[in-house]
C-alpha cells in the first residue's frame, strides 16, 4: 500500500524540518516547500494526489489565505483537507480560515502530539468521505425507486453501511453522504452514548474515540438504546430525520464554525454538513431529533 501524500508549505525551513521530525513515524510521503508559488506548481501538476495540505497562514507573496483560496476555487482539489498552521489565532483570523475551507487548526508553537493528533483527524476524515461516496454512487440507480424507508442503527458500522443507501436517494450521493455520516456518527456517539465534546476531543487526541464507542455499546444504561433515520422522497426534495434517545444538547452553537473551536480535533460536522451536503438543517425540541433536507432541484 503507497504511502499518503502530504503537502507542507511554510517559509521558514526550520518549520519544515520540524513537522518533518514530528511525522517521522505517520508512515506518510512529504512534499515541503518554502515557496508557496511552487507549492501550488506542485499541487497543480498533472497526476498530482495529495491527500492533505499542511499550509503557514502568513508567508510572502502569497500567502497561505489566498492558496487556500485558489484551492477552493478548483472542484479537484475541494476534497483535500488542509491543516492551517499560525501564529494569528484571533476569533476574526480564525473565522477568515474556517470561512476560506480550512477546518482544522494548529497554533504555532505547538507540541508534537498535537501535530499528529490534528493529521490523523484530517486523513481519517478524508478516507471515510470517500468510502462513503464511493458506496453511494454505487447505490444511485436503486435507491431512486424509494419513496419512504426508515431504518434502525446502534454502531457506527450501523452508519457505514446505511449512509450508502440513503445517499443513493439523492442527486448527487457523494455530496450528500458526509453530511448524513457527521449526522448519524453524532446520534450514536452524542446522543446515545453520551460522549461530550470534551471527551470526544480528548479521545481523538489520544487515538481512543472508537475503542470508547465499543466500550459504552456495551454498558447497561446504553445497551437498549437505538436510533432511526427517516427519508422520504418528496417532489422538490429528499427529507432525511435522525432521531436518537438521548438527552440532546445545545445544538445552535454548532450550526456555524466557531473560532473558538477551530484548534480542536472534532466539533465541525454539524456545521461542514449544513453548509456542503444540505439545503436545510434545522434541530428540533432538545436537539435529539435532525432534519436535513437535500433539494431535487440541484
């Protein structure tokens, strides 16, 4: 198996020698540039397959915000994640990244664990996006004679296996099924089993998060607990409703990026789901029941 291809542009050598130093052990291919303009030569070259971007904020002529920028603007490189890394960590600075597509967060100095924390976090998004959109379009065809099906899940392989499914249902699967995973992860793991957004970023620090999940399937209090997803085929759109038994949560402070969030590890699903994969999201009574809604008309 080939190794995964990073991209590391930062003006400043010592920087670069450092994340080198630091992902000694990811079993990872870098690319490092000092010269971003060379960075995006690279990126742009023909049969170019970087699976993520390690980018400085602030570098001469051009700066990592309007890298970033062209990134975006260009369809083939809008599933690559990109890892901001900066000293200019201030609510407006942050929110200007999060704004531009840059979900995760690094504040310059930082620790090695934090470095490959954030880069595990990225690349195991990455590969579960694109399962998922893979198995969708897979499904396309069949899932179009579905007008109504509801479903029961538990596990997160529960998820993996219907996100396929109810993606299929909709125009563009692969747009779609990211945003019903960060849904459903989010009913399992916050809503049934009740892991805070603490403990989840303190899991994912660690590398523990689904080992936890496996762990409180099994306790009593969690053992009878299920969720359902609800989809129906409408003439001007598909109606996705995920309902789980827990207790809900405060859901309005996760509808939007958050600066103040942006150097943790998780907490930006519910928001990359609202704006990419739906026309609509809107949480209901305690926050337990989701409806997300797909628009047939593109």
């Amino acid at each position: 198996m080939s190794k995964e291809r990073v991209l590391v542009v930062d003006d400043e050598q010592l920087n670069l020698f450092i994340i080198d130093e630091f992902l000694e052990q990811e079993e990872l291919e870098l690319e490092s540039h000092t010269d971003p303009l060379q960075a995006w030569e690279s990126l742009q070259a023909p049969g170019s397959d970087f699976s993520l971007v390690v980018l400085d904020r602030m570098m001469p002529g051009l700066d990592g915000m309007e890298l970033l920028r062209r990134m975006k603007r260009e369809p083939r490189f809008a599933d690559i994640p990109v890892i901001m890394q900066t000293a200019a960590s201030s609510p407006d600075q942050v929110r200007e990244g999060l704004e531009a597509g840059a979900y995760y967060y690094l504040t310059k100095p930082y620790e090695p664990e934090a470095l490959i924390s954030i880069v595990r976090a990225a690349l195991d998004d990455r590969r579960g996006r694109s399962q998922l959109r893979t198995r969708a379009a897979r499904l396309e065809d069949a899932q179009r004679l579905i007008s109504t099906v509801e479903y029961r899940f538990v596990t997160l392989a529960d998820v993996s296996s219907l996100v396929p499914i109810l993606a299929g249902l909709c125009p563009v699967p692969d747009v779609a099924a990211p945003g019903l995973s960060d849904l459903m992860v989010n009913a399992v793991e916050h809503g049934n089993l009740g892991v805070t957004y603490q403990e989840k970023s303190l899991l994912r620090w660690e590398g523990d998060w689904e080992a936890e999940i496996e762990r409180r399937l099994v306790l009593p209090q969690f053992a009878q607990r299920y969720a359902t997803v609800r989809a129906e085929r409408l003439p001007r759109g598909v109606v996705f409703t995920i309902t789980d038994q827990g207790d809900g949560f405060d859901w309005s402070k996760y509808l939007a990026f958050d600066p103040d969030r942006a150097f943790d590890p998780n907490g930006r699903g519910i928001a990359m789901a609202k704006m990419m994969s739906f026309s609509r999201l809107e949480y209901q009574g305690k926050g337990n029941v989701v409806v997300a809604t797909v628009s047939l008309d593109g």
